[in-house]
C-alpha cells in the first residue's frame, strides 16, 4: 500500500481519464487497470460550466467519472500561469468535493515543459488554502526541494515529456531523485509509452506511476491498462525483492566448487562454469 | 401507420423517409423554427466508414458501408464519391502508421500520389492515405433537399412547434419516434452530450476535391470542401454539455490545424463559426430504444449522417415487423450491432 496524504492506496496506477474512444472503454479500461485513483483534466471540459451554481457538479461526463468508484484526482491540465491553475484548482475543489490537486503549469506550448518557478508559487498558493498538492514537476533536485518546502508531501517527476511515450529518458537522473527523497511518495508522471517503461521507474523504486494517452491512445485501451497494472505490480514486487545490479563480469549461477573447472585448458568447450543469468 | 416524429435532425428526417417509404403516414415535429439548431447541420457530412473504424468499433464500419448509397438514393445528386485523404505533418508521420494500423480500405500514397489527387497540396505531404471507398455530402443541402421531398411526397413538416399544438398530438398517432439528440438528455438514460466546435473558411485559392484529414497527436483537423469555396473545418471534442459560443482556443486550434494543411487558408475568410452538442451514449454508439408505439432513436455522437440511414431502416424494419433488407442483415452487421439495436425490445 502506498500513502498518499494519508490515504491509502492498493493500486499504485494512477490512470488519466482523457482521450478514449468513448466513455464506455474508459470504464472498462479502469476495471481492468484495477486502478485507485483516476486523474480528470478540468480545463477544457469545464469550458462554459456556471461559477454562480453552489450545486457546481459538472456535466454528464463528470457523473461517469464519479460512478467509477475510485479516487479522483482532478489536475489543471492546460494550464499556463499561476492565476489559471489556482482558479482551476477550486473549480475541481468544488465539483469532486477533494482537497487533492495534480497541479499542472505548463511553461510552453509546443514542448508542455512544467514552468517548475510557477509551479512552485501555485502550490504554495494552493497548499495555504488546505490543497494537498501532487505537483507535475521535472527531475530537478533542487525545485523537488522547494516543493517540499512549500508543503507538498508528494513529488511527480516526469520521465520524458508528455504525451511522447518516450518511456524514462534518463534513469540516472530517475535514480537520484529516488535517493534524494527516500521518505517521500514518488509517482513517476508523464513520457510512459510501454508496459515495460512502467516496470522499469518501479524497479527503481518509485511509489506509483501517472499515465494516460499510454492508455488511451492503444489500439484496445483496456487490455493496455490491464497490462499496465501488472508490469506496475511486478515492477513493484522485483523492486521489494531487491533485484540485482548489472556487472562486467560473468557469474556462475551453478557452484563450482570441487569440480575440476579451474583446472581446464581454456580452449575446452566447458560445460559448468557457463554464465547462466 | 400514423407515425409522429419528433425532431428534424439526420436522425428525425433520416427515420421519417424510411418510414414514409414504408408506406406510413408521417409527421415531423420540430419545436426549433428551422434546421439550425440541429447538431447535424454543423456537421463535417462525411460518409467515411473506414476513416470512423480507426478510434471506433466494427459496428459504425459495418453499419455505415451503406451511408453513401441510401443518400444517393433518399436526396439523388447529394453525394460525392471521391474518397477521403489522410495526411500528417512531417513531424508526425508516425500518425499515418497508427492510423493505418487501426483501419482498412485504403492504399498508401507517395508525395506524387497525394499531388495527383489535391493539386493543392503538391509538395505539402510526402505521403498520406487515400480511403478510395468513401464520400462526403453537403449536411445542409441534404436536409433542405430531404425536407422538401419529403413533404413532396405528402409527408407533414412541422417547424416551430411543440408535440401537443394543432394535430401534433401523439395520441392521434398510432407511433411516436422521439430523435431530438442532446434534448433528450435527462429522459434518456445514459445519453450525454459531447460539444463540438466547427468554422467555415472562404477562400478561392484553394481547391480541394474531397475531405482531407490532417493528423496530429493533439489537434486532429478535416477540413471538408464545400460548394461556392467553402471549407468546413472541424471539429472539437470536448466532454462538455455547454451548447454555447466556440471558445478562442478552439477557433486558434482550428486555424492552426488549417494553416498546417495550407497556408493559403490563412487569407480566407471567416464565414462562420458554430458550437453544438452531439449526443452520445456511454459507448458512443447510436440505439433504438422503446417499445410499442414508442420508440426513441439517439446517440448518433459524431456519426449522424454515417449512421442515420441504417438505423432508420432498421426502425422501419422493425415496425413492419420483417426482417431488415439485406444490407443490414447480420451478417454484415454483427450480433453486436443487433443486440443494441434490440435494447429495451419486449420479446
């Protein structure tokens, strides 16, 4: 079980709720995923919904993503400035009735990169406001630690930008960031194309990982979402069971003590001593 | 038969002429005063099956092979059979892979290829796809054209009127076929409504022959030709029931898109700009609902003019109590598509 603010989760997917071919297969995808929380981008889909109702629920699709059954973490997708993704984060507060925000500042268009400087004032923002904040934020050491300082008590590095379905671009950096914040829940958010990129930021050792058009953008989403479920919980239990780490040198997976290997010439075919992984 | 219908969508007229075919007498209601507030007459008018199959089930491929030629037929002169083109910017060519991966119907073209069809585009696209299959028509002439038949024909159109004022009263009718789209929300259950948003550029630099779809990860675009050097270019897919005026965003997403197809749309004109409400079930798959003399047609969701006609028929079909024509047999359609179509049927 991961803790996230204090809630417990069994699944450490977290899946986006954007761009499937119908709501149906959404559904279905979720079910299969055995995911706990879903994400629900409110930028675009609130286009035009009344600020004035206290009954502010949303539309029809909004209805759906509740009759889920799991968490919702609603995010500010789209947004480009502090002032947006503050004023987005109520709106979330209000129609899914949850202090939890993926907060999302998009510093540029084209690429989707977080601006991690207002990313950083906006979860300060929302934090003093009894926002618990999961921000959408780079690899960088130092901005983790200034979003710790304003209060989050979760971090969501990218591994490559979103959408690219690149899968970790840069493990080395994946595996610091690990090891700067043992304490903290980490979810690896954003550039996961495969199964495989999954499993492999779990190996790691992060907590839990955030993806969505890897879903969505299959050719049969929900049996992706099934098979991301499983490379995640695999790659959950190779990271508990503490795999081993790559050397140059082949190793011997049978014993080879009291055989006469040592004492071959090298250029007889040996039949122990083979480096069986 | 006497049959109401409510609503003078695709879908309400689409029904109406397959039952006044049938020999029934029909009536048609509509409570708005003319076609623009059908979601359907800001619609791209696309009958393109194949090009629907990439991010839609078997179902709209099989029930909407027939598109193109219950249109011929029901509006002669309305249909134009020249195939749809698929293209993608350089940076996304991995676009047309996916795309071709996840449908069929259509043959590769090189940069020659994709010149020979749209002189308009020569040197614009190194390759692009070409579904020879398909046809596109003119949403509104259609209806306009179908309107006028129909009452041709002695049917009854009622603009501007509620069901219950003067002779509109179901109970003088022996059937009731409810196809008001996004109106019904709240009576139908499950039925949602998905916004969309759709320009219409004019510009006579550019001639393009057929509807041409440009890809891309996050802005997919069409752009369909229409008479008089229109272009209809759409649309937008927002998860939002607001009906409302077409946001910025979504007019610069557009233009954007457009430019990318051709540069020359940048000089056109902005004719229109139109924001409506596609109906839609949680599977984004129209039904027959109802029983008896009530009966409710919806969720036609992106593929109104696609999937009027087989529905419709099927409507007829089964207030004739026959089997449906060969077209729409299950062979070609599939127990899938029998089994929505039957919901709600007493047996």
């Amino acid at each position: 079980m991961v803790s996230l603010y204090g809630t417990e989760i069994a699944s450490r997917l977290l899946l986006g709720t954007a761009r499937y071919p119908s709501p149906a297969i959404l559904e279905e995808a979720v079910r299969r995923s055995a995911t706990g929380i879903v994400t629900v981008s409110l930028r675009r889909e609130m286009a035009g919904v009344k600020k004035d109702g206290d009954r502010n629920r949303g539309g029809a699709f909004f209805e759906m993503i509740r009759a889920l059954g799991v968490r919702v973490l609603p995010n500010t997708a789209g947004c480009h400035s502090v002032e947006e993704a503050v004023l987005t984060a109520k709106m979330a507060r209000e129609v899914f009735s949850t202090d939890w925000i993926k907060l999302e500042v998009i510093g540029h268009h084209d690429s989707l990169q977080p601006d991690v400087f207002a990313l950083v004032e906006a979860a300060r923002i929302l934090i003093a406001e009894g926002f618990q904040v999961f921000p959408y934020t780079t690899e960088d050491l130092v901005v983790g630690e200034k979003l710790l300082a304003a209060g989050c008590k979760v971090l969501m590095p990218w591994c490559a930008p979103i959408g690219s379905a690149m899968g970790p671009v840069n493990p080395a950096a994946l595996r610091a960031y690990r090891a700067a914040f043992p304490e903290v829940p980490l979810i690896v958010d954003a550039g996961i194309g495969r199964p495989s990129h999954a499993t492999a930021v779990m190996e790691l050792g992060y907590d839990a990982v955030l993806l969505n058009t890897a879903v969505s953008g299959a050719g049969d989403p929900a049996a992706m979402a099934e098979a991301f479920g499983q490379a995640i919980a695999a790659g959950r239990m190779a990271y508990l069971a503490d795999p081993l780490s790559p050397r140059d040198m082949a190793v011997p997976s049978t014993p080879v003590i009291g055989k006469a290997v040592f004492d071959l010439p090298p250029d007889l075919p040996a039949s122990t001593g083979r480096a069986v992984a | 038969m006497r049959i109401l219908v409510k609503g003078a969508g695709v879908g309400g007229l689409a029904a109406a002429f397959a039952l006044h075919r049938a020999g029934h007498q029909v009536t048609v209601c509509e409570k708005a005063a003319d076609f623009s507030a059908a979601a359907s007459w800001l619609a791209g008018g696309m009958l393109a099956p194949y090009c629907e199959r990439e991010s839609a089930p078997e179902r709209v491929l099989a029930d909407g092979l027939g598109a193109a030629d219950w249109w011929a037929q029901a509006v002669p002169g309305s249909v134009t059979r020249a195939g749809t083109l698929v293209v993608a910017p350089a940076r996304d060519e991995g676009e047309l892979e996916r795309f071709a991966r996840r449908t069929r119907g259509f043959e590769w073209l090189d940069a020659e290829g994709v010149a020979a069809l749209e002189p308009a585009l020569a040197g614009r696209f190194r390759r692009g796809l070409f579904f020879r299959e398909e046809a596109h028509l003119d949403p509104r002439r259609t209806l306009l054209a179908l309107r006028d038949r129909l009452v041709a024909e002695g049917a009854v159109i009622r603009f501007g009127m509620e069901v219950g004022e003067a002779g509109l009263s179901p109970a003088s009718h022996d059937c009731v076929v409810d196809c008001t789209g996004a109106a019904a929300r709240g009576r139908l259950p499950g039925l949602r409504a998905v916004r969309g948003e759709m320009l219409m550029l004019e510009t006579p630099e550019v001639t393009l022959s057929r509807p041409v779809r440009l890809l891309h990860p996050r802005h997919p675009l069409y752009v369909v030709p229409r008479a008089g050097g229109r272009f209809m270019v759409g649309a937008t897919m927002i998860e939002s029931e607001t009906q409302g005026l077409v946001s910025a965003r979504s007019v610069m997403e557009l233009l954007n898109a457009a430019y990318a197809l051709h540069p020359a749309f940048g000089e056109a004109h902005l004719a229109e700009t139109g924001a409506g409400l596609r109906p839609a079930f949680a599977d984004n798959l129209p039904a027959i609902t109802g029983e008896g003399g009530q009966f409710q047609i919806n969720g036609f969701y992106r593929h109104g003019f696609l999937l009027a006609p087989s529905i419709a028929e099927a409507l007829a079909a089964r207030l004739a109590k026959t089997p449906a024509p060969a077209t729409l047999a299950p062979e070609t359609s599939g127990p899938e598509k029998l089994g929505h179509f039957l919901q709600g049927e007493v047996a």
